[in-house]
C-alpha cells in the first residue's frame, strides 16, 4: 500500500477517518498476511486510520508476532481471544481519537450490524458512512510491487496449467488433471489453492464444478478455471481444451471466442470506462453469433478474488494506468459445454500488457 | 443436514423464521457446496426458513445448475448480478411470507449493517433478531453422513502429513515439505486446501508462518498445522516433529504435552461442559511446568474451520453424543519453537473416538 496516499485519500474522499475490518482491506493496509482473517472470521481485527496519520492495529494477540514482523503499524493493540471483545477495544479507540461529530468510513457492506450498532452507541458520537468509494479508490491502483506479485501469480498459474495439460491423455480424470495442475502450483511457490473448477463435456453445466471421477473422452471441450494465494494475492486464469481433435464447430466456436477475446483486450485504453470494455464484449458476441449470457466480462483482482472495477454495465470507472483486470469471456454451448479463456491484463501508458505471459492460444488446444 | 430438526429448532429458539446468508450457513442449510460463496463475498445470496416449513433460496443466476443439482430447496430465486440488488429480493421475501410482527434470525454479527438496515427498512415489519443460538444449536450435533465426511477428511490429513514426514530429510525445506503433503492431499481427494502452516525452528514464534525455504537443521522442532476442503467442510490437524535425535528437553517437553492432550481426551465424556475441558488442560500445563497461554484450546468443526462450541473457559456448552472437537494443546519453548499436536474427535456414549484414525504418537517422532 502507498501510505501516503491513503491518508491522503481520507481527504479527497472527505473522511476523517476510516475502519478497516474484512480480511482483505486487513491484509491490504497492514500489510501482513494472516490467513485465519480469512479462515476464522469471528475472530475480529481492525485498523484505524486517521487524518491526522495515526494508525492503530487492534487484532488477536495470537497474531502479534506475525504482525510485528510484517506491518509497518506501529500502534498494536492485542486482544485476548474470548476474554476480551474487539468491538469493545475498537469502541474505545474511536472515543480516544476524539473523532465526536466527525465522519469515519466503515465498511458497512461487510461489518456485521451488531457491530457497527455497538460502535455507534459505544464509540465516538460520529457519523459512521460506508467506505467502499475509499476501499476502491485505494486499491484500485496497483504499486509496483503487487504489479510484480500479480505477474508473477498469473504466470505460475498459466504455467501450471499448460504443463498439466500436456501432459492430459484421453482417459485421464477431470481430478488427476486437476491435482497436476496443484503440484506445480505449489513446486513453482503457490501458498494454497483458492478454488479450481475443472469441467469435462456436460460437466461444464455447472459454472464452478468441482473435477472429479469423470475420464476425459474423446470430443469433449474441458474447461478449467482456477486461482491460488501468493503473499495473500489471488492469481485467476481460465483455459479451454478439446480432447482429440475437435469437430468443425468446436474449433470455430473457440476460435470466434478468441477474435472477441483479443478484440477486448486491444481496446483496454487508458481513458476508456469499464463498461465499454462490457459492451465491446456483448457486442462481439452478437457479432460472432454467439449467445451472450454474462453478467460481467471481467474484474479487477489483488487481496479480494472480484476487486472493483467490475468489468459490468454499471461501473463507469475509466481505465488508468497501473489497473489490472481478468478478462474472461465464457460461452456455453448447447450440450452445456463451457469455451472459457482468462488472462490477466495491466494497463499501461502504451496499451495492455499480458501479466500471465501470454494469452490462451487462438486455436482450441488437443490433448491428444 | 437434519431438515426435521431445522424447522423445529425454530420452535425451540423463539423464532418464525431465519435467514441464512454466511457461506457457512448456506452451504449447511442447502447442501449445496458453492465455492464462489467464500471467494466472492460481494456476491450475496439468502435462505429463508419459515416455521410453517416453507425453504426458499436466493442466489446469483450464475450458481442456478448447481443448486438444482445439489440442494433439496425447490423454491428457487435467482438474481441478475449487476442488474438486481438480491437485499430486494429477500425484502421482497419477507414481506410475501408475511413476516409482520414476528421474529427473524439474521446473522447480525456477519450480515453488513447496511443490509440488515434495508431489510428493517424494506422487509416485513418484523423484529431482526441475532440467529448465532439457533445456527449453533442447529450444527453442534453432527448427522451421520457429516461424521463420515469428516472422518475421511481427518484421516486422509492425518495420512498426508504423516506420508510427507516419513519422506522427509533434514537439509529439506518447510515448502518441500508442505508441497509433498498438498500432493498426498490432493491425490487422496481433497479439493482444495484451506490453510498450511509449516514451521522449523524459531519460524515457530509466529503463530501462523507460511513454509518457506528455510531448511530443515538437526536439532530443530518442525511444526506443522493444516486444514484442506472435502466437498466444502474443513479438515484440521497438527503435529510436531524435530529434526535428527531429540534432546532430553525437547524429548521431554513433547511428551508432557502428550500427556495433558491425552489426559483432555479421555475426559471427553458425555454430560461434561465444553469449558472443564479447558480448565483440565491449563491444569495440566500446570502440573507439568509448561507455561499456559492459549485462549481457546480447541473448536468444533464442519463448513466452518472454528465452529460451536469452542473450547473456551466461558463456553459451558455440555459435551452431547454426535459432537466433534479438534483437541489441540500447543506450547513455544523460549527459543520460539512450536509444540503442537491435533486431532479430531467425537463424542459417542461410550467415550471418546478418535476420527483421524490414531493421535499424535506419545514420542516426538524423528526426521533422519
């Protein structure tokens, strides 16, 4: 995170101050990776900041060691697991930072209500407004070290993916195909998986199958759909195979879906907004004759699998240098089939650039 | 789950209806495994359970096959992500079951207060009460098919850490280790992992180190704390091992540690509250000269890795058949090195039964 600009930005967003309390702003204003945030959510942490630059850390003192090590807050309060309540600390805070009549951003979306009811009766007299614009704002520009990070996730998991399948038979599981790919995750520095969906043929369905038993046949279209954790960042990559050769339609369906793929891509431009990229999308679907079903067409990732922007209808936000987004068209066909492809982009001053490395091939790859 | 008992326990808890919304609860009350629920937050759906029996299920659009697939509920609602707001819905919901005047559960301590502010607002006129009793209640007792589940997914973790150990050479490093046993995890059918702590030495002072490239050394204590998915619940266990041939202290301290967790578990009989349990192992840290600092030394398990009740001083929550606990004294000697040992146990009539298949040996085991 770049301090600076997150004090800063309490100001251009006409805070005073803000809460931090899900996992992933957590992880995102510390800077320290601890997965039970995300694991055990009972167990509460918090981070305030204030306009004034004082940070203050209240977390479960299990942790401390790991914060300390980590997090460039100074201001640490523990607290002890079932003997004490972090909204009491958290309360106590707000009162001791005097913000009385002051407006302090909670994440109000994701801040459970009894909660955020005691903050309001037990901690300063302010106006408690919801934080997402900040959160957004904050995040939605990546530093160059999560630029780093994010390339070096997208890469290992295409990586992976492509060494798993080539090494795919006809005959082989949806599971073993799927557990390939994990080895190398891991070998090649994944931290733990996030979720995986590996589809063989009318599997695909189901938008987030789980692999299993089903042997590879061939003729049929795989689908997969993955991301792992690196330092708490997500890594998501799509792909889709034909188990020997694929028939006429197969190859012009995927192949039309990688002209809508790469149409997309080329216009990411800084200055455009974000739903353009949607329309452009929708668009080239009509075009290729393709039915179009998606509610969004892609996201922005870094410590939350969907970040915002959205790539939906809705979110005008304009693309500016040092954004990151998955783009992801998917397309279903009759049998239920799934032709799926995802990359991650980084826009630049000079167009996008592919942050996994390359994009999915034009042609719809065999295994053979 | 047990539907009968879903709709009574609204009797017994005071309740007309609940709503589910946690990932947690929508995938126990649904019996469908939505991974998308934990990964993408943003992406809310609801469960509606009314007294007179009526189960109705809101969820983004995106999921509808794997619902009709998985779940028992026939009163589908599905939403356009982007296009329609699912707290509408629900709202809608409420109002259509005729709600007014009667008590809801909600999950106030995890639904935003946002959300919670739109359904006081826009729902029935109903009284929103806090939903935690009736969820616990609804959980702590496990059916049949989740203490099978469990079982496998105790076991199959027990067995990946111990095949990775047993291949183990000092001059390796945590994240070899920790691969080795994601790749015996995976290919014994887990789907994905939840969390992987691997510790050598003095990486031990942090409670949740990630494996890094630190190599194993003679003389140090590797702990290793881990947890995968199997068809949405969580596995979880822990245990110690030193590199080369103990010293007497570590020999010694390992198995005091081993006695406490040992004496713990025999105790686990029914009629006892959750909270003895507690008390018996920080007597025993006690009486074997450990320091004691842990604030919980143990939790229930199922969707969620932390479930009802916690072993904690003030849960008096009473031991009943049907129940599962993971039992897990930890200790850090003065150099930060971790002792931990972990298992999962159910509670039956006739004493306690060991689900991961046997504990942790009584010796600390030894990596040569």
């Amino acid at each position: 995170m770049n301090r600076e600009r997150a004090f800063n930005l309490l100001h251009e967003c006409g805070l005073d101050a803000v809460v931090a309390t899900s996992y992933e702003n957590l992880t995102y204003v510390s800077g320290a990776y601890i997965y039970t945030q995300r694991t055990v959510p009972t167990r509460m942490s918090a981070i305030l900041l204030t306009r004034n630059g004082d940070a203050t850390y209240v977390f479960c003192s299990i942790e401390e060691s790991l914060i300390r090590d980590q997090s460039w807050i100074a201001d640490l309060r523990g607290y002890r697991e079932f003997a004490e309540d972090p909204m009491d600390i958290l309360a106590a805070l707000l009162r001791e930072k005097k913000l009385d009549g002051q407006r302090v951003g909670l994440e109000r979306r994701f801040l459970g209500a009894d909660h955020v009811g005691k903050l309001e009766l037990q901690g300063a007299a302010a106006h408690y407004v919801d934080s997402t614009d900040y959160f957004k704002k904050l995040r939605m520009i990546k530093t160059e070290a999560e630029i780093a990070l994010l390339e070096r996730a997208a890469t290992t998991t295409r990586k992976a993916v492509e060494a798993a399948f080539t090494a795919a038979r006809p005959g082989d599981t949806e599971k073993q195909i799927a557990n390939n790919i994990v080895h190398h995750l891991f070998d090649m520095g994944c931290d733990e998986t996030a979720f995986i969906t590996l589809a063989a043929g009318a599997n695909g369905s189901r938008a987030h199958h789980l692999p299993d038993h089903t042997r590879l046949e061939p003729g049929q279209v795989i689908r997969t759909d993955l991301g792992g954790f690196f330092s708490g960042y997500y890594s998501d990559l799509a792909r889709t195979y034909v188990v020997g050769p694929p028939s006429k339609e197969q190859a012009a369906t995927y192949r039309s879906l990688g002209r809508i793929y790469r149409d997309v891509i080329a216009k990411m431009t800084v200055g455009r907004p974000v739903s353009d990229l949607y329309r452009i999308c929708r668009d080239g679907f009509e075009g290729e004759g393709l039915a179009f079903f998606m509610p969004h067409i892609g996201h922005s990732i870094g410590v939350e699998l969907h970040e915002l922007p959205m790539v939906q209808p809705k979110d005008d936000t304009v693309l500016q240098e040092n954004m990151v987004f998955n783009i992801e068209p998917f397309y279903r066909d009759t049998q239920g089939q799934g032709y799926h492809v995802e990359d991650l982009i980084l826009i630049t001053a000079r167009g996008p650039r592919v942050l996994s490395g390359h994009l999915a091939p034009e042609e719809i790859p065999v295994i053979a």
